[in-house]
C-alpha cells in the first residue's frame, strides 16, 4: 500500500473493458514526511476520492482483479482506502 | 499504471510463437509537467528510458497510453505470454494539478 495525494484526473474513452466506467485518478506517492517521492501514477477509484485527498494505493493486481470483477483484468493500482 | 507517450512503433521478425498477431508500441513515460498539454501537443521526450508495450487497443504514434508494468500485464491473455507492459488505456485529456 502507497501513501498518496490525488493530484488529478485522466479520461479515456478506450480503454480495457474492465476498466470502462472506473474512475481513474493521477495519484502522487508521498514519502515519509508527506512530500511528493517518484512519479505520479493512474489508480482506479471506486469510492469517489476528491481532489488532493490523501489516500491509500494498493499495487496487488490479484485484489484489483477481485476489485473490478474481472479475473483477466490487467488493473494494477487501485484506492484501497481514503483517510482522514 | 504509467502515463506514455507512443514514439514509434516495433516490428518482429523472429519472436515467441505466443507473440502471434501482437502490436508493440514504443512508448516513452510523459514527465508530470506535461500532463495538462500531451493529449493536445506532443510532450517532450522524458529523461525515462523509454519502453516496449503490447497494445491490444489500436493506439498509434502520438497517443498518450497507460501502460500497466509487471505481471499483471499478462493477464488478459488465455495462454502464457513472456510480456512485461502492456497498454491498457488511450487518454483522451488528462487534469493534472498539484498541490500548492
């Protein structure tokens, strides 16, 4: 699980079909003391995270497989959690 | 996922018999600067080494990609497949916008 801030959004009109009406969100991974660290990645959201909310990323493509019901999905990273 | 650029595209000759019918796209990760303007104007190369996707979408030269790295690429095929990255989404505009 990755610590990260929703930095914005992507829309794709074609895209795999088990990601066809997921949300997908630029996400930012924070280090330690919550600066930015790396590259922003793409991660399916199913539960509405805003703008600049801070949120957990899970990269295990089994969970995210069981996340969009799709057992050939290719999906990677999803929101696992928003905090508080 | 990772957002890229399609520089180019890569053709076989000799290959994995699995390979049969693929498409492979060069791509070139996009820096995060640049994510408001690549679906309009073509991004600057990044200083990221650029990669070899399968792309079962029909993305071509000048698209912006999301391109899954990892096993998980390979789970969309019903055989086994020796690929690494695949793409998994043409964008049509991205909204990048970081905090202050």
């Amino acid at each position: 699980m990755i610590h990260a801030i929703v930095v914005g959004h992507a829309v794709s009109s074609h895209c795999h079909p088990s990601l066809k009406g997921c949300k997908m969100l630029l996400c930012q991974s924070l280090d330690a003391s919550g600066k930015p660290a790396g590259a922003p990645m793409v991660a399916i959201d199913l539960f509405g995270a805003g703008m600049h909310s801070k949120v957990f990323v899970s990269t295990d493509g089994v969970a995210a497989r069981g996340f969009v019901h799709d057992e050939k999905s290719p999906v990677r990273n999803f929101i696992q959690g928003v905090i508080d | 996922m990772r957002i890229a650029h399609v520089i180019g595209r890569v053709t076989l000759n000799v290959q994995d018999p699995s390979f049969k019918g693929g498409r492979w796209l060069m791509c070139n990760p996009v820096d995060a600067e640049h994510f408001n303007t690549a679906c309009l104007t073509a991004p600057p190369l990044s200083k990221d080494f650029s990669l070899v996707a399968y792309d079962n979408l029909g993305a071509g030269e000048g698209d912006i990609v999301g391109i899954v790295e990892g096993a998980e690429a390979t789970a969309p095929f019903d055989h086994d497949i020796p690929i690494d990255a695949i793409t998994v989404a043409i964008f049509d505009s991205l909204h990048y916008q970081p905090p202050a």
